[in-house]
C-alpha cells in the first residue's frame, strides 16, 4: 500500500521548513520513528521521524528545498509516481507536485550497489547524503565557506555521520591531515604558515536563510508592537574583577570557564525576583498582566549563521558556578549545532551581552512575552571619583536595560537597575540571595 509521509508542522504554527539533509533515500528500508531527514526552521536543525514503515520509493524535493507544511515529503511503497491509493484527492496534488519537480531522477540511486560497495572497500573521509551533499549543520556550512574548506575531506565525527563545528575548526587548524595521504609524507617542519583566507566578498541579492527569515520576522514585529524605553548605566566593578579573578583558577579546576556574564545571569533573576514585573508578560488580548513562576533567563547567543537565545532554567536558584557550566553548554551547543528546540524555549527575560566585542551602550530588542531585556557592555578603565574626592582609575561596565513601557515604568526601570547595579558592584551582596 502506498503511503505519503507531508511536511509535519514540528515547531509553534510552523509554516515551512527548509529540507537540510536527507537520512535516507530511494530504496532504503524504513522503520516507524526512523529518522528521515533534518528540517531547518525558526533558528532550530530539527530530525524528522517517519510515520510509516516500508521501502523509499520516492523523495519528492532536492536537500535544500523549503517545504510547505502538509506537502508530500516520502512516497512508501509505491511506484514512484507519487500518488497514493487511498487519498485521491492528495494524490492528485502530489502528481502535479512531481510534474513540477524534477523528472523522476530516481533512478539516480541505481548505482547504489557500486555505492555500498565502495565504503567496504575503503572508508571515506566523509559520509555523504543520498543527494551527494556533506552531512553538516548550516553553521559549519558557512564556516567552511569562510575559511575555503572541502568538507567532503573532512573526517567526521558526529551523529549520523555529521560533521560537526569542531571536526571543521580542526581541518583549519591542521590543513596537512586533511589532504592527501600522499601529502603527508612531506616534512611538516617544511611546510610554510597557510595564508590567511582571502576576505569574502558579498554583492548582489542573496535568499534569507530560514534562521535569518525568523530573526527578521521576529524583531520586526517585537520592534513595531512594544513601546519600548531604554535606560543607560554604568556600574564600577572592582570587586567583581577582584572575585571573578579569585575564584577564577577554581573553576577552571572543575571545566568552568568563570565569566562576568554569569554573574550577571545571577544578578538579573535575583532582580526579577525583587522586582516581579521585569519578569512579567503583557497579554493584551485579555488585558491582563501574566506573572511567571519561574525565573529563565534567556542569553543571546551569536553564532556563523544567526542570533540564538538558549535559556538558563530557574537561575535564581543556581549558583553562579552552575549557570557558568549552563551558558558555556549552551553557547557550544548552538555552535556546533546540537541545541535542542527545549533548551530555547520558556525564557521570562533575556541578556544580551556585547563586552566580548568591546561594545558600550545599545538599545536591545524585547523577546516576545517578555517585558525586558538586559543589554551587556565591556568593563573598562575610567578615572572615578573615590569616596575621598579622589580621582583613581576604576573598572566600569556599561548595560542598558530596555523594557516595555506598558507594563514598566521609568522609576520602576530605574530602581530595578540600581538594585541590580548593587548586586554586580560587589558580589558578595549575591551570597544574601537564594
């Protein structure tokens, strides 16, 4: 009996999906729940599960297509026409799919026996998709472009064959393993420094990729629907710097990479817990203001192909250590492509920090159903005024807090900030929080 496996809607009012990578292809045995291919959408790499079990005898769209929700996506157990038995009426918007798609090429998979008989023989450097593409996450993608790098010569090491964001990063660093084996017969010691990579050039219209199309989306319409007020600041931390570098070597000692945002992480719910409304959401369709249990603070998270925003559960009741280990988790996660839709999900307020690139003050874009988001400077140098009238050189870190102005107030922003501001001047103000 033929079955047709649709595009399922697999996220929140999912309309269409990017086919990143097909898992299986014509010929292949399938069983329920198998994993059939991977679906790019709202920021998130997502596997697909079958539906059915039997034998691919059609996949009706190229890797890289971006699919309707409810469009023909497999054809089981069929004759590779597309259309099925038992729904007519599908069937005959599957057909005038195909027509439109290209010419049966199924065929291709022909060759499949000399295919499956080259792996015995030798292995490759790289597992490669029914449609003969890489197995890779759009971001090592992208890296690979940046840095003029063959993925089809890369050793990979992650799921399904995956190439993963280290797998890539490790071919640029070590070039020689990734040639030829011939190549490595020549002396390292004589093998000049590679040149830098030439710097890419972007002209004329390139498409928006699905992650890039739901960034847009989503700040165009936070941006248009929130009155949004932004108050600027600037906190000394001296005795920050003196903790963060005390306790420094110790988390090194248990793998934890002890940053200044994860202090902030800690300051900012033991703020949302004082001051509920920056944990609040406005539901203007019942006119009612929604006051959050839990304290998830979402942290904004730059990667190769777009801004991702994991979520810290619960971080009022974490210690600064914990939600160090959690951001550092996170962050790897969402760069080699591994974050999971849940670890997105649920965020009540959100920080978005632009020390690392030595940025200032900036006016951060509100979440959608959040009222809040923290925005994150660099700590420098500047001449302070000392208790005493003194000049001296202080350690200063500039933020901004924007917050939607339904719901928040300026006094109430601002008196939330100083409280903040007292928590990241002096640690140990953080040791009095639960």
């Amino acid at each position: 009996m033929t079955e047709i496996f649709k595009m399922p809607d697999i996220g929140e009012g999912m309309a269409e999906g990017e086919i990143s990578n097909w898992l299986v292809k014509v010929g292949d045995q399938v069983k329920t729940d198998d994993s059939v291919a991977e679906v790019q959408n709202d920021k998130l790499l997502q596997e697909i599960l079958s539906p059915y079990s039997g034998k691919v005898t059609k996949l009706f769209v190229d890797a890289g297509t971006t699919v309707q929700v409810g469009q023909p996506l497999i054809e089981f157990d069929g004759d590779g026409s597309g259309s099925s038995a038992e729904t007519p009426a599908a069937g005959a918007a599957i057909q005038d799919n195909s027509t439109t798609s290209t010419p049966a090429p199924a065929p291709a998979p022909a060759p499949a026996p000399a295919a499956s008989e080259q792996p015995q023989s030798s292995a490759p450097a790289a597992p490669v998709a029914s449609n003969g593409n890489v197995l890779a996450m759009p971001s090592v993608r992208h890296f690979a472009f940046e840095h003029h790098l063959d993925l089809a010569q890369v050793p990979a090491t992650g799921r399904h064959g995956h190439i993963t964001m280290a797998d890539a990063q490790k071919a640029v660093e070590q070039p020689q393993q990734t040639a030829a084996p011939a190549a490595s017969a020549a002396p390292v010691s004589a093998s000049p420094e590679p040149a830098p990579a030439p710097v890419e050039v972007k002209e004329g219209r390139v498409a928006m990729t699905p992650i890039r199309k739901a960034i847009a989306k989503a700040m165009a319409t936070q941006n248009a629907t929130i009155p949004t007020v932004t108050n600027f600041d600037q906190i000394e931390v001296s005795k920050l710097v003196e903790h963060r570098k005390q306790f420094k070597a110790m988390a090194a000692d248990q793998s934890i990479h002890l940053t200044y945002l994860a202090y902030a992480v800690k300051a900012l719910a033991a703020t949302a817990k004082k001051f509920p409304e920056l944990n609040a959401s406005v539901d203007m369709d019942k006119q009612e203001i929604v006051y959050h249990d839990d304290i998830n603070i979402g942290v904004a998270v730059s990667a190769p192909n777009g801004l991702f925003v994991p979520v810290v559960a619960q971080a009022d009741r974490k210690s600064i250590l914990t939600i160090a280990q959690e951001i550092e988790d996170l962050a790897a996660a969402v760069r080699d492509g591994s974050i999971k839709g849940n670890q997105m999900h649920g965020a009540t307020i959100t920080i978005s920090n632009l020390g690392s690139a030595r940025g200032t003050w900036f006016t951060p874009i509100i979440n959608a159903k959040e009222v809040a988001i923290l925005g994150l400077g660099s700590i420098v140098k500047e001449p302070i005024v000392a208790d005493d009238g003194s000049i001296v050189a202080g350690q200063v870190m500039k933020f901004s807090l924007s917050y939607d102005h339904r719901l928040i107030d300026g006094m109430l922003g601002q008196t939330s900030l100083n409280y903040f501001k007292t928590l990241m001047a002096d640690p140990a103000y953080m040791l009095m929080e639960v």
